[in-house]
C-alpha cells in the first residue's frame, strides 16, 4: 500500500512538473504579444510621420499661396 502511494505521488508530481514545464515553454516562446507591440509602434511612428509632414507641408503651401496673393495684389489693374 506504501509503495503504491509513494509511485501515485511520484507519477502524478511528475506529471505536473511536465505540465507546467510545458506551459511555461510555451509562454516564454509565444510571441504574439511582441508582434502587436511592434505592429503598435511602427503605426505610431507612420502617424507621427504623417503628422509632421502634413505640417510642413501646409506650412510651405500657405507661405507660397501668400507670396502668390502678394504678387498678384501689387499688379496694377489695367483700364
């Protein structure tokens, strides 16, 4: 009876010691969350980009559309 208990621990310790090993193996080597946090950070940084460019951009718009209404206000009109 002694023996027998002592092998059910024995098998059933070691059962849980493979289960948890494996589950931890698959923990440490599933990626998915750092694949998502990279997708996360390349979206933030192509937005960023946009950002700033869309700025610049209409910066550079507005000041060439303000020398254009400059030069054609100085034209006189002609009769």
């Amino acid at each position: 009876m002694m023996l027998e208990t002592y092998t059910y621990l024995r098998v059933t310790a070691g059962d849980l010691r493979r289960r948890m090993h494996e589950r931890l193996t698959n923990l440490v080597g599933d990626e998915t969350g750092a694949t998502a946090a990279e997708y996360g950070v390349l979206v933030a940084l192509i937005a960023a980009v946009i950002i700033i460019g869309a700025g610049v951009l209409g910066t550079n718009v507005n000041t060439k559309l303000n020398d254009v209404g400059t030069t054609v206000g100085s034209i006189p009109a002609a009769s």
